[in-house]
C-alpha cells in the first residue's frame, strides 16, 4: 500500500480499510506532516465496524487513527 499518495487525498473521500477489520468512506480532513504518522478523517460511511477502540464510531464523528493500522485505502471521489 502507497500511503504517499494519501496524504495528497486531504479534504476528498476516501474508503479506509483497517488491520482490525474497521472499512469506512470518510473526509481526509488532516496528517501529521512531516511524519505522517497520523490521519485526521470525518466518517461517512461505515461498511464494518472493527474490533479497534474507537469501533463504536458513528457517522460524522472526526477520528484519528495510526497509518500503521491501515491495511488499504482507496480513492472514493
């Protein structure tokens, strides 16, 4: 997975696959640049909530979550 190429999805839709099973289409609203350890995103969808502590999240809530905890993520619009 190229997470480079994430960090240029700032501020679109993305869906975002989770190493605990998590998948959301959310807004990108933010990374920790220059590390890029860290994403700031706007939920708006849930296809599957995960075993993660923040597996009760909802729709619209802002959620910041490890890159090392992504497993994929995809361009959405």
């Amino acid at each position: 997975m190229d997470r480079s190429k994430l960090w240029d999805q700032t501020g679109r839709v993305v869906r975002l696959l989770f190493r605990d099973g998590e998948d959301v289409e959310a807004r990108l609203l933010a990374t920790d640049a220059p590390a890029h350890v860290d994403i700031t995103y706007e939920v708006i969808r849930i296809h599957r909530s995960g075993k993660r502590p923040n597996s009760g999240t909802t729709v619209g809530a802002v959620v910041v979550a490890a890159t090392d905890d992504l497993t994929e993520w995809q361009a959405v619009e």
